[in-house]
C-alpha cells in the first residue's frame, strides 16, 4: 500500500512538518561552497571538465533545494505574521461605548468635553 502525500488548501501551514532554518543555513553554506569551488577550479586548479559538470549539477540540485526550503520558511513567516496582525488602512475609528443602565453616556478619550446635542434644561437658581 502507497502513502499519498495530501494536498492541503488554505490550511495553516504547521512549521514542524517542513525544513527549519538549520537546514536552510546548511544547504545555503553548501551552495556557497561548491558555487566558489567552480570558478576556482576551473582558472587556479585546472581540474578536469567532468569534475566540474559534476559539481555543477550537484549545485544545481542545491540551488533547487534553497529555494524550496526558503519559500516554506517564507510561507511560515508571513503566515504566522498575518495571523497576529490584521491589515488596518487608516487611523483606527473612535471606539464607542454603549451604556444602556446609566443616564449620562460614557465619553471615548477622542471625544471633546463639549455636548454634542441639545442638553436638558435646567430650573433656574434664583427662583423658588
């Protein structure tokens, strides 16, 4: 019996399933290497052609690997970003506060101390 690897859509990427950046560090120093080792082989070395198109196709394999290894630790990233920061365009609306128990209404701190409607009126002082 074959396992099938699942494809999973708009699911939450779980970054204890895929490479962590270890890997990525190891593979990327790995690149560099062989990458270096090339042109120096080729013009101080002077090692042969079937060397060299070895270790480029081993550094071609390579450069497959980082990349993929650096688009899931790119997914993980902005996942995890996305989830804890929505997007906000603009300043943040005032926040309003219903009371349904109290007579006077509560005040956000934006709000100035002026009424904002017609008040109540009140008796006068003077008069009994």
């Amino acid at each position: 019996m074959r396992s099938r690897m699942a494809i999973r859509m708009n699911e939450e990427l779980d970054p204890n399933e895929g490479p962590g950046f270890g890997c990525f560090i190891w593979q990327a120093i790995l690149f560099a290497g062989i990458l270096f080792l090339i042109p120096v082989g080729v013009f101080s070395l002077h090692w042969p052609v079937w060397l060299l198109s070895i270790l480029m196709f081993i550094d071609l394999i390579l450069l497959f690997f980082v990349s993929m290894t650096a688009v899931f630790l790119l997914r993980v990233f902005f996942a995890g970003r996305r989830t804890t920061r929505g997007r906000q365009f603009g300043p943040p609306a005032a926040e309003i506060e219903l009371s349904t128990t109290g007579a006077e209404p509560i005040q956000s701190a934006d709000q100035t101390d002026e009424p904002a409607g017609p008040t109540e009126p009140t008796e006068p002082q003077g008069s009994a």
